[in-house]
C-alpha cells in the first residue's frame, strides 16, 4: 500500500501559524511519525487535503514537502494501527447512549442531536481504515434521529403515570378504534396489534381533529386516550400488557423496536425498520393503504422473530 508523507517546518516565532496548521492535521487525522513528520494513506482526497496544509506552511514562511511512500510488509502492517478511531466511535456511542428523545427542551434536543451527527461525521471522515464500530454507530444516529422527528412531527403523547390495567379481550371486539392520523412507527404497530391479536374486526378512525373523537371509540396514542404511554411503556408495549401478550417472545422483540423508534433505544432492526417504513409512507396514498402494507412488514418481522436464531 502507498502512503504520503508530509514534512513540515514552520518558523519558531509564529506560533499561531503552527497551532492552526497543527490543528487542521488533527482534524485530517493525520498520524504523526516525529515532530514535523505527518502520514496519510495515498488517496486522491488525501493528496488534496495534504495541499492545503502545505499552502498554508508557505504563507506562514514555512517550507513542506509531500513525499509518496510505499511501506514494506512490516510498515503494512503497522500503519493502520496509527488511524485506530476505537477510542472516538466508543466515546461518542458513550455520549449517545446519554441523549434523551424526549427532553423537555425541544430546541436543545435537536441541537445537541446535530453536534452528534457533525461529530460522528467529523469521525467517520479520518476512519481511513473503516472501524467496525462506524456501521453500528450510524445505525444508532438514524435511530436518534427517527425517534426526534416522530416526536416532533406527530406530537407524542405525554407518558401517564403507573402500569398498565390487565384487560379481557372478550371485552373489546368488534370496536372502533381511534388514533392520530398521519401514521408512524407507535401508532401503525400498535394498530396492527389490535387488528392480528386483539380485535380482528376492529374498525379504525385516523382523526384529524382529537376533539373529534366518537366517545363510543377507544382511543390509542394520545394524550387522554385510552391506550397511551404508560409509565415506561410506549403504546404499543401499553397494550401487549394489558392484553396479556407480552409472554410472546417475537411481540417483545417488536416491542424493543417500536420503543426503540418511538422514544430511543438500541433495537438493531430499527434502523432498517425505519428506512422501509419512510419509502412506504412516502407512496401510501392514505393510512388505510399505510396500516395494510405496513402491516404486512410487521408480519413478516413478527415471522422472522418467531424462527429460531440459527434458522435460515
């Protein structure tokens, strides 16, 4: 493999030039050999970066030059570990797994979500040699990001107090039942919930207006409704509980992916989930044809989560 070399030599005096230059080679991530001494692997995009730094050392009355080298076998197998990004993605997983979806603040939210993404992306741009951390930690923004903007662009609603009430299904046939339109990730899985194990006739109301509620309907995933957030639970996991579902081993790892989607978490489907998901809701016509063919991907999971973990 070939590698550049850059040498550099700036002017005792101008200390602000050799901070500047030193911190662009950081940000570059470069490795450095010796003072002085800076290596990159030989790419195209490395060649560029390495003059922009060597323009700079020559206004600052600096001299640089940028030498191809090609490592011997030993070298080969030494160099990568210089640009090790370990210690970086496992720092920012860390900070991740602090951020809360569901911060009061909403306008802090979304910031502090963005300086996460520049500072994976600022990562992700040095990890020459990709990491196999780099694949999860996107996985896990893309959920991050997913979990904001269902937040902020269907209005979550408000987590109540305590457990949810342990319920007989023979009770709740043939209902209607009402929530949010516009359906995402909670509302559609909790919808076809009701509809594959609760009440298979149920009759569904997507409401433009809450206010507008039949009080014949029971309401799901909203503020006052009947089936809400409950404590720790999303409404989908609200209502495994209170049907007496939650034994179902492939209903709770569906439950992990709609928390995970809905208020944040580590479901390793949901960003996958989530990407299909944003293609069918663009094409749906309407939340009838959401909830059908949405539904038929919440079969297929619960079918692949039904097979044992060796099955193909």
């Amino acid at each position: 493999m070939n590698w550049l070399l850059l040498i550099i030599s700036l002017p005792t005096e101008n200390a602000t030039a050799r901070m500047r230059i030193w911190r662009a080679l950081k940000t570059l991530g470069c490795a450095s050999l010796r003072d002085g001494v800076w290596l990159l692997p030989s790419r195209p995009d490395t060649h560029a970066r390495f003059d922009g730094i060597t323009e700079d050392t020559h206004k600052s009355g600096g001299e640089a030059w940028v030498l191809a080298l090609q490592a011997d076998a030993q070298q080969a197998d030494s160099f990568p570990a210089l640009f090790d990004r370990s210690a970086e993605y496992t720092a920012w997983l860390e900070e991740l797994a602090q951020f809360d979806p569901l911060a009061a603040d909403i306008a802090a939210t979304r910031k502090q979500l963005k300086g996460l993404g520049k500072r994976l992306a600022a990562i992700t741009d040095t990890d020459y040699f990709p990491h196999p951390l780099q694949i999860p930690a996107r996985e896990r923004l893309h959920t991050a990001e997913a979990a904001v903007r269902g937040r902020t662009v269907s209005a979550e609603p408000t987590s109540q107090q305590g457990e949810p009430e342990r319920l007989d299904k023979a009770n709740f046939q043939g209902k209607s039942w009402a929530t949010r339109r516009d359906l995402w990730v909670d509302r559609l899985a909790s919808a076809w919930l009701i509809h594959r194990f609760i009440d298979p006739v149920a009759q569904f109301l997507w409401l433009e207006d809450l206010n507008t509620c039949p009080p014949e309907a029971l309401g799901f995933d909203f503020d006052g409704a009947h089936f809400t957030h409950t404590g720790r639970y999303v409404t989908f996991e609200t209502l495994l509980h209170s049907f007496g579902l939650a034994q179902d081993t492939a209903l709770q790892r569906l439950a992990h992916l709609v928390h995970t989607l809905d208020v944040g978490g580590n479901a390793p489907e949901a960003a996958g989930f989530a990407v299909l998901l944003k293609g069918l809701k663009h094409r749906s016509p309407n939340d009838d044809v959401l909830l059908a063919e949405g539904g038929q991907l919440l079969d297929d999971l619960y079918c692949a989560f039904s097979l044992p973990e060796d099955s193909l």
